[in-house]
C-alpha cells in the first residue's frame, strides 16, 4: 500500500501497472490516519485531504477510483460535495462511500439520494471497509472497461464510415458516365436516375454519420459566418421540390421576412433543413403539403429581450398521421428506433440526431409536436 498525504505529489513509475487510487476526504486529521490504517492490507493508492472543496478543485489531478467522503465537515459537507460530483459529467462514475458517525435512518436516505453508492457509520469496521471499497473498485474496473469498449466501437465506426465513401462515390461517378452515353435508353435511364437518387441519399447519409462522430468526439468546429436563412431556404425548396413532386407532395415555403442576419455554420444549416424536409417527405401521403416555415422573434424586440429570445425558428410542418407523444424526446436520439403511425415501420432517428446535435452546437434546441388537427411539427431554434 502506498498512503500520501495532503499536498504530496503523485508518483507514477513507467511500465509498472497502476495502483488503484483512494481518495479519503476528513477534517479531523486523526480519522483520515484511522481510516487510511484500516486500509493498510490492501494494496492501494491512498489520496488524503482535510476538505470537500479541496477534493471538487484536485478532482482532475487525483482521478481517485473510490472516495471515502466524510459527512460532517466544515465549510462544505459530504452531502454537498456528493451531490456536486454525481451532478458532473466528468465525475458522476466514481463510486463514493459517505461516511459519519450519524446513524439515523433519515441520514442514510439523504446520502443515497445526493448520489452516494454506499453509506458506513462510524466507527468503522476494518472488514466491512475493505469489502466495500473492493466492491466498489470492481464497480469502477466494469465501468472503464465498458468505456474502453465504446471508445474501440466508436473509432472502428468512424473508420467503416470513412472508408466507404471511397467506393461511394467510384460508383457515383460510374452513374455519371453511363449516363452521358447516348446509347442508354430511357427505360435504362429512369433506373440510372432511380440508382443515382440511392446513391446520392447513402452519401448523405455517410456524411450525416461522420459529423455525428465528429461531434460525439469533440472535434467538430462550428465555421460561423452571416446567414440569410430566407435565401437558403429558397434553395433549399428548389432542390427539394422535384422529389416532392415526385411524391405527389407540395413543398410550400413561409416566411415573415428576415430583417437580421443570423451568425450560424451555414453548410451544417443548411443540412438540417434539407433533413427536416427529407423527413417530412418521407412520412407524407400524396396530395398533402409539406411547410417549411421561418420565424424571426427577434424583429421588432428591444434589445435587452432580443437577447434572450432565438435569432430564427424553424418549423417543418407535414400532413402525416403525426408522431406519438412518447417519441417526442427519444425520436432525436441516434440509437432510438421510433414507430411511426403513417407506416407502421420503426425508423432510426440518425437525421434527427444529427439535426438536434447542430442545433444545441449552436446553443439551441430542437423539439417535436403534432398539430391539433393532422400532421407532425418540428421545429429548430438557434
């Protein structure tokens, strides 16, 4: 066992395997030597403080395994340095052991429900401390293989999705010339044309995967510049208007007319309403319409309110059956599979998600409805 005190530093020594570190937290000086005595046979890496708000400043140094959290301390007390560390990202996976010399059962409630994994009473039992901090160490050990796991799925993911763009787009571009030659006939060329759509739509979706990715590890930079979100969405109706038509779907475009630019990445926009059309496309029957409708709360505001209010709202607005109120939240989740009423068919949000990523990259959010008499709403405020 290896016991540093307070201010030590933390020695780590090249290919030898790391010892798993404990973090004892106390500011009675003769408990933390107690309890790190009663850790003795085990071999350990033990961390010792006098304070909670020492622990919440050297959490990114320490990086403990378990934290033996004493209750009743000065300042701030173990219930509020749990609750603070199970409230963190970062932090809420390490296991923490309240302990106190307070046994009533309103104690024991409380420290379970700020978060805390086990809860012992002064004083404590060397046996009984031992077990729970390997249960507790094991606990820890699943959870960063886990981890580790999702970290090789993800990359392994990204690395699939990368490579099939290659063949992609050969096989794009193999479309292109057999279309060019004067010798297909038009039957052979509305299947060009259906392949092409195919492919054009895998591409997409490729893309869509890798900015998810890209987000999901950190490192997707937001390229911000004036957006006129009028003239995009023109755009965007006119490229999307054909497949509309093909569906037998009118694509309508509203708007209050936008007085102010909008500061936005305007390539990652623009794919998030080509997605919400796409969507609302795909889900609507024949002979229905499909709106596409821009607000801008700003317009008229002062400036104080302006700024609280969302620089553009984006409404996407079909005549389908509409969604069911349970899918609300999860159909933007990338792992959900949502049933939609129209078909009877699940559908993977990956467009949804992608969409909902952009939006809160750019501080904002994205939500669902239905409307009151037929149809889904979705709309995008950034």
């Amino acid at each position: 066992m290896t016991v540093v005190t307070e201010g030590a530093d933390l020695l780590t020594n090249a290919g030898v395997i790391q010892q798993k570190r404990v973090v004892v937290v106390d500011d009675e000086p003769s408990s933390r030597e107690a309890l790190c005595a009663l850790l003795t046979a085990e071999d350990l890496d033990i961390q010792s403080l006098s304070s909670g708000k020492e622990l919440l400043r050297r959490m990114p140094e320490l990086a403990p395994d378990v934290i033996l959290l004493d209750v009743m301390m000065p300042e701030m007390d173990g219930y509020a340095v749990c609750r603070e560390l199970k409230q963190s990202v970062v932090f809420q996976h390490i296991p923490i052991i309240l302990i106190t010399a307070l046994d009533a059962i309103q104690d024991r409630v409380r420290g379970l429900e700020v978060g805390a994994d086990e809860f012992l009473s002064k004083p404590v039992s060397r046996l009984e401390l031992q077990a729970r901090v390997r249960t507790m160490l094991r606990i820890k050990m699943q959870y960063d293989q886990l981890e580790r796991m999702l970290e090789l799925r993800q990359a392994l993911s990204y690395m699939i999705v990368h490579d099939l763009r290659n063949p992609l787009a050969a096989v794009m571009l193999y479309l292109q010339l057999l279309k060019r030659k004067g010798s297909v006939s038009p039957e052979h060329m509305r299947y060009l044309d259906m392949a092409t759509s195919e492919a054009q739509k895998m591409s997409s979706f490729l893309d869509d995967m890798l900015m998810l990715a890209k987000m999901e590890r950190g490192k997707l930079s937001l390229s911000r510049s004036p957006l006129y979100v009028d003239h995009l969405l023109e755009q965007v109706r006119h490229k999307l208007a054909p497949y509309a038509d093909a569906q037998g779907v009118t694509l309508v475009l509203k708007t209050q007319g936008q007085s102010y630019p909008v500061i936005a990445d305007v390539a990652l926009f623009q794919r998030v309403v080509e997605n919400l059309v796409a969507n609302a496309l795909k889900f609507s029957p024949p002979q229905s319409t499909v709106t596409i409708l821009a607000e801008y709360p700003r317009t008229g505001q002062p400036d104080d309110v302006a700024a609280s209010l969302p620089a553009v709202r984006l409404s996407v607005l079909d005549q389908g059956r509409g969604i069911p109120p349970e899918d609300f939240v999860r159909m933007f989740d990338q792992y959900e599979a949502v049933h939609m009423k129209e078909q009877g068919k699940a559908e993977l949000g990956l467009e949804l998600a992608f969409c909902r990523m952009v939006a809160e990259a750019h501080g904002g959010r994205i939500y669902a409805g239905n409307n009151p008499d037929r149809g889904a709403i979705i709309t995008v405020e950034m």
